[in-house]
C-alpha cells in the first residue's frame, strides 16, 4: 500500500475552488498583454484594455479546465521517457535560478560563473534520484540578456537529463525554443517528446506581466509543458490564513490555465507553485516553513481534484550553510512531497530562500530523495507467508545473512545511501579519519566531477548548440562565449 498525506476535505478543496472562480469573475485578473486580453474578449471575457483588467466567466474557466491533459511525459535529448506525470507518480528536480553558488573552499557564496555551472550539469547528470535538471544556476560571467538561453545551451550540452527552465525576457524564448529544436530536429518532435518544461509564474495579486504571460503564450505555441509558479505570501501579498492563500493560489494559477488552454488546447502543465508565508519578524519569506509545505501540499491536492499533474517548491532550506536547519527543512519538506504525491518536486541542492546553490547540498540531497523515494513504495509482502519455513532457517543457521530469501529481496527491500551518508561503527569511522558529513559530501562532489562521462548527444547536435548560442551572444555585445572544456563523446 502506498502511504499517502492529506491536508483538505473534498468540500473544502470544493470551496476554495468555488471562491478562486468567484475571484476571477467578479474581481477580475490584470494582464498587462493586450493580444491576450483581446484574445478572451474574443472569448466572452469583460475586458477593459486600458486598465489591462479582465472578468473571466465560469464559462470560460470550465472550456480551459476541459481541454488540460490529466497527464504528460517528459523525455531526455534522446527522446527516452523519464517522466510520467500522471497520479501519485513523483519526481525531483534541483530547485532553480539561484544567483549564488556555496562555495566549500572558501565556505562562502559567490555569483558562479560558467565554470560552476558546468560542474553543476556534470553532478546532476550522475545523481540517479534526481530524474530531471534544472537551470539551476545563473552565471554572472555572460550578458544579463542572454543568461536565461546560456543556462539552457549548457544544460543541454553538459547533461541528458530533461531540463525545468524559464525565461525572464520575452526575446529569450525564441533561442531557448531553437536551442531545442535543435535537439530534437522539429517542432512536431518537440511536441510529440517534450524535453523541457518552463516555469510560468503570475505576480500577486492576481496578476499576469507582459513577459510571463507572452513566455506562457509561446510555450503554448510549441506545446511545450508548462508549470504554473504562483507565488502568494501569506500575512503580505496574500490572506494570513493558509485556507485564503489557497483561495488566491487557485484563482492565480486557474487564470494562467485559461490563458494556456485558449491559446492551444491540450497544451500540457504542470499545476505548481513556490509560496510562502511571511515572517513578521525577519520581513523573509521561510520556504521550510511548515505552514508553507503545508500550502504545498494543499495547492497539490486541489491541482489534483481538478484534474491536473502538479509541482511546488518544497525540498529546500533557508539555513545559510550545509548544517542541522538544512537537513531538517530538505527532508521534511521531500517526505511531506512524496506522501503528498507531488508529481515534480522543485528544491534539492538550494539554500538560503531559493536564492543559492550548493552542490555539497545537491548530493546529500539526493540520498534525501533516495530514502523518500523507498518510503512511498511502501511495505508488501515478498514470499514472506507461510513464515514458518523463514523462522525455521533463522532458528536451523542462527542467522539469514545469505539465505536465498534475503540474497533475493536485500537491494529491493533496503535504499542503500552512498558514502555522503555515515552509517558506520563509530570505531570504524574514528579509524578511517573522522570525516564530517561537509567533507564526505565535497568529496563525492569531487568523485563525480572525475568520474563525469561527456553526453552521447551527438557532435553535430553539440554543434548546432553552440551555432546558435554563438549568434545570440554576439547579438548582446559578446564576441565569444567563456571558455568551456572539450564536450565531444566521439
């Protein structure tokens, strides 16, 4: 049996989705787009272009919701499946766009530049409970207008893994959306084998920018999956109780599901977002907070009662270092996830508000991941009745070390962390040195940064990256790019 978490009752999640509709329809959303106003006009929408304010109607909300896929697949640069998003199926990702990088030599932050990113891409690759990447870094080394496609090019150079990604201009889109054209060879392929998904985020109060709403228009185009980021702060930019966040959560991101769905129906989304409550005290948005994982788990369990996969930022800290907070915020938030049936969970590897990246952090992380990812498999039984026959050998040897029984169920049965993680004699680890859980987790940063096998995207492919990403630079000033290692797998 699976064990799952639940915050809401059905009326409940039935009564704030009632009152997002309401929010929508009689206060309306603002949307500084004016070909996305002009498009739900044409729909039946109340529109006042001038102020940029729309009045949806039920209407309108029940046509989107209609036409959302209830599940899609995320796939590599090879086109192999590694998502299914679909019911309590659950995946994680390294939480994104962090303008700093811990830096264990120094063991302060830095702005990483394309170095630090590129060791990033070469960690990921290699940490098998972390099923996609992200651009998860931002490196301060290219020009400001090209660093959301820089972080695409190298991902896509660097790692196989399907990326979550973003852009903060409306210009970046068209170069993100070639750099995967690029992979994939056409636009039928890329929508047929996703290979990305883009981060889409409204701003509260109920409101749509030019660039986030026209980046969700695009994406469309292309169906290329979506994941709506809506961020309320509770006590600040929202309703101080978790019930009113939802409220507005559910009518930000069911807006930006109308503006999908009008503009292609069946484009497929992911329904996510990153908010928070409000520490009066700090004037800080805590991502660890419990009531905030709580509104996580809530706005997924309404995602899923409408009918949609869905995301949030969840596994992540705002301790400053890799220390005691770090650890207890991860992992409580990852198992409130997985128990939750998150389908795609944002956070390993970030520090510090979402603001930084460690990749010490990233490793351990992944055991967090790992651990979670046994817990939600359950307990089942594996030839394990009659259990006379099982006691009778355990009484007959005095021990089952290599019994059949166990020799066939031990990797199934038990999630083996790897060497981040100390379960040693305290004799043993006196005796091998000591090690703190810091140095162990540098350590297999360092391993994998050894180890780290350039991707089997083909030359050509690499190429064609580098073609495109070239021209872009040289569009903003730049006339050449950082220097980055030989990337051939031929």
């Amino acid at each position: 049996m699976r064990p799952v978490v639940r915050f809401l009752s059905g009326e409940l999640i039935e009564r704030i989705i009632s009152e997002a509709r309401d929010v929508l329809c009689k206060l309306g959303v603002e949307i500084h787009n004016k070909n996305i106003l002009s498009m739900l006009q044409d729909h039946g929408a109340k529109v006042e272009i001038d102020r940029y304010h729309v009045l949806l109607t039920d209407k309108i909300i029940d046509r989107a919701l209609e036409t959302v896929p209830r599940f899609f697949k995320l796939y590599d640069v090879f086109g192999n499946q590694t998502h299914n998003f679909s019911g309590y199926n659950v995946y994680f990702t390294p939480g994104s766009t962090a303008l700093n990088i811990l830096d264990y030599d120094i063991k302060k932050i830095h702005r990483p530049k394309t170095s630090d990113y590129i060791s990033y891409a070469k960690v990921i690759s290699q940490l098998n409970n972390i099923a996609s990447q992200s651009t998860a870094l931002i490196p301060a080394d290219v020009p400001e207008k090209i660093s959301d496609s820089y972080r695409l090019y190298l991902s896509l150079l660097f790692c196989e893994k399907p990326v979550v990604t973003g852009a903060f201009t409306i210009e970046a889109f068209n170069i993100m959306k070639d750099l995967q054209l690029a992979v994939r060879g056409t636009k039928e392929k890329l929508a047929l084998k996703p290979l990305t998904i883009f981060s889409c985020c409204p701003t509260s109060p109920v409101k749509w920018s030019d660039v986030t709403s026209q980046n969700l228009v695009d994406c469309a185009h292309y169906s290329i999956p979506v994941e709506f980021v809506s961020m309320p702060l509770s006590g600040f930019m929202a309703p101080v109780t978790l019930v009113g966040t939802l409220v507005q959560h559910t009518a930000e991101t069911l807006s930006g599901v109308v503006i999908s769905q009008l503009t292609n129906p069946g484009t497929p989304l992911l329904y996510g977002g990153s908010p928070a409550i409000f520490d009066v005290r700090y004037e800080t948005t805590p991502m660890g907070a419990v009531e905030t994982q709580m509104t996580d788990c809530a706005y997924n369990e309404i995602g899923k009662f409408l009918g949609m996969p869905t995301q949030a930022y969840i596994s992540l800290s705002d301790s400053k270092q890799l220390d005691y907070q770090a650890g207890l915020e991860s992992s409580m938030g990852a198992t409130l996830a997985v128990l939750s049936g998150i389908n795609n969970i944002s956070g390993p590897g970030m520090l510090d508000f979402e603001s930084c990246q460690s990749l010490e952090k990233l490793v351990l992380d992944n055991e967090i991941c790992g651990m979670t990812l046994r817990m939600i498999k359950g307990i089942e039984p594996k030839e394990d009745f009659p259990s006379l026959p099982r006691f009778e050998e355990l009484l007959r040897e005095k021990h089952l070390l290599i019994s059949k029984h166990t020799r066939r169920y031990l990797k199934e049965e038990f999630y083996f962390p790897g060497p981040t993680v100390d379960r040693a004699s305290r004799t043993r680890w006196q005796k091998e040195g000591s090690v703190t859980l810091l140095e162990r987790a540098h350590s297999e940063v360092e391993k994998l940064i050894k180890d780290y096998v350039p991707s089997k995207l083909s030359d050509s492919a690499k190429k064609e990256l580098t073609k495109l990403m070239e021209k872009e630079a040289r569009r903003y000033g730049m006339e050449s790019l950082p220097p980055i290692p030989q990337v051939s797998c031929e």
